[in-house]
C-alpha cells in the first residue's frame, strides 16, 4: 500500500475583535505578525457579520477580544469569531480574553439566580473554542467552568515592579479592600519583599449592587503608603471608600494597583475627586480619552500574553512565567 506523507508545520494565526483592536496589534508585534485582515460590520438590525479575508485552514488560531462597554455586543462576536474559524477548518481555536466578562457571577448568593461565568464558558465551547487564555480571574476556580485547557495569567509582577521601582524608598503598607482579597494581598506583601498588610472591614447590601459601606481598617497604616490591591475597579465606589478611611486612620498617602480598569460610570468621577494620588493599571480594557486621569498610570499587559500565546503555540509551559504559580 501506498501513503501520502504531509509536512504537518504549524501556522500560527492571530485575529482581532473590534472592542480593543490596539491591544491586539501591541500584542502581534510582540509575536512578530500582523492579526488576519478581516471582514466585520454591523447589519442595520444590529446583527454581526464576520469573515475571514485569508484561509484559516489547519491553523493554530488565537482570538484577541478585550470585552468592554458594550459588553454584550462583543462578547456575541467573539463567539461568531470563533464560530467561524471552527467552520473555516481551523485547527486548534485559543480565545484570549484579557478581561473574561461575567466573572463576578461566579456562584449562587440567593435562589433562582445564575452563575453567569459558568454560561459564558459554555457558550465559548459551543461556538468551538478549544482553549482560553485569560488573565486575573475574579475567583481561580471559574478556570473550572470551561470543560478544556484555561491558562490564567497574572499581572502582579508588571504591577508590583512598578510600584517597587516608585515608592521603594518609602514604608509601603500593602490593603486588601475586603477581607476577601486577603490572599491576593499576602502575595503582593511577598513581592515587596513581605511589608505589612492590612484590610478594610466592609459590608455590602446584595440587593444594592455596586453600593459599599466601609467599616474600619485592621493593621498598620499610620504614617504609611497605603497600596490598595485589587483585581479590577468598576465604579470606583470600594476603593475611594477604602482610600477615605486610611487616610482618616492617618496614611501618608494612598495609592491603588488595579489589573482591570472597567471604570463604569461614576468611576472617573470619583476618582478625581478621591484621596489616591496614583492608579496604576493594566490596559486589559481600553481606557478612553474622557476616562483618562493624570493620576492613572497604564502599563502594558501585552508582552505578557504574548509570551503566554507563544508559549502554548510551542506545546512549552505558561506555568513557569510565573515561577511555577498558576
């Protein structure tokens, strides 16, 4: 018998959405290409359209779609995006979601409500995606909720080397904003080689959403840089709520490392108003120009996913860009 032998190289293809295109061009010239030229409008209905302008057949295709306002319009085309590299033949789709939307519905508090996060890995699987790329998760275990390969990078380190860089002459204080960032915060006290932590004690009204009252702070923060720590800032209210009572409890200063800059309505507002004189966060999400503060400081997350998509596009390890955490 006879056999055709193939020249089975891989091919590595990276594609855009329109919610963040910048991103996806900052994270192609990490890699050394350009994202696919592609075809995508909207119909008079509000329907998405989406196809490819080159072949995606056989191709290790990655799909850049950071989910911003409007949440629900991007994340449908992400899922037409993938839709239709699983229809073009590709062979392996990764959706890269520097933000994964939904992630604070996580879990259940009362019945007869969902676990949104659960329905959008679902929905990711369905359409085709056969791995996800994420970073800073609300909660480590929705990794759980996609039935295939999630690698969930940090951006601790960019954060942490800034602000190590910056204040490292000054007493630094390390809060978590409630007490269930505590981990999150011995991490960050771990990197900036084990300074003091301490913790806002809040309550929160869950059929008041985005409403926080906070209590007191527990820990050293007098005469101290006060570094509030968290994954993202919607509409600002948790941290400026935090950043007033340190400074009343007498903290030299406040400053605030954040990965997701979501900034919802009033968020801009009360953060030029607010007692912090730095944010430092990661350009996960577009930060559009009426959002832009002097006191906002975006570092990229870009070389960090691109070592990340290099890494699972070589079959290598994404575990050991954080010494072994995952």
């Amino acid at each position: 018998m006879g056999s055709i032998v193939a020249d089975n190289r891989k091919n590595l293809m990276l594609f855009s959405g329109r919610a963040f295109p910048e991103l996806a061009d900052e994270i192609g010239e990490e890699l050394g290409i350009a994202p696919t030229p592609t075809s995508a409008y909207d119909f008079a209905s509000g329907e998405i359209f989406i196809r490819y302008q080159e072949s995606v057949r056989g191709c290790d295709a990655f799909v850049v779609q950071s989910i911003s306002t409007p949440v629900n319009k991007w994340l449908m085309e992400t899922l037409i995006m993938v839709d239709a590299l699983k229809r073009g033949s590709a062979k392996r789709v990764t959706v890269v979601l520097p933000f994964y939307p939904y992630a604070r519905q996580d879990k259940k508090h009362r019945g007869r409500e969902p676990i949104s996060a659960r329905l959008i890995a679902d929905l990711l699987k369905t359409a085709g995606a056969n791995r996800i790329l994420t970073v800073d998760l609300h909660t480590a275990q929705i990794q759980g909720f996609f039935d295939g390969p999630v690698d969930h990078l940090f951006a601790m380190d960019i954060l942490a080397d800034y602000v190590k860089a910056k204040y490292a002459d000054r007493p630094i204080t390390v809060v978590s904003p409630d007490s269930g960032r505590v981990r999150v915060a011995e991490r960050w006290s771990d990197k900036l080689d084990g300074c003091p932590l301490a913790f806002i004690h809040k309550t929160r009204d869950p059929l008041k959403p985005n409403q926080v009252v906070a209590n007191r702070v527990v820990g050293e923060v007098e005469g101290r840089v006060c570094l509030i720590v968290d994954d993202m800032i919607d509409t600002a209210g948790t941290i400026v709520k935090a950043a007033e009572i340190l400074r009343e409890e007498g903290a030299a200063d406040v400053i605030v490392a954040a990965t997701h800059a979501v900034h919802s309505d009033p968020a801009t507002e009360r953060l030029r108003n607010g007692p912090i004189s730095e944010l430092v966060v990661t350009n996960t999400l577009p930060l559009t120009a009426e959002k832009q503060l002097d006191k906002i400081t975006v570092l990229s997350i870009a070389p960090l996913v691109a070592r990340a998509i290099r890494e699972v596009f070589d079959d290598g390890s994404v575990t050991t860009l954080f010494g072994g955490l995952s």
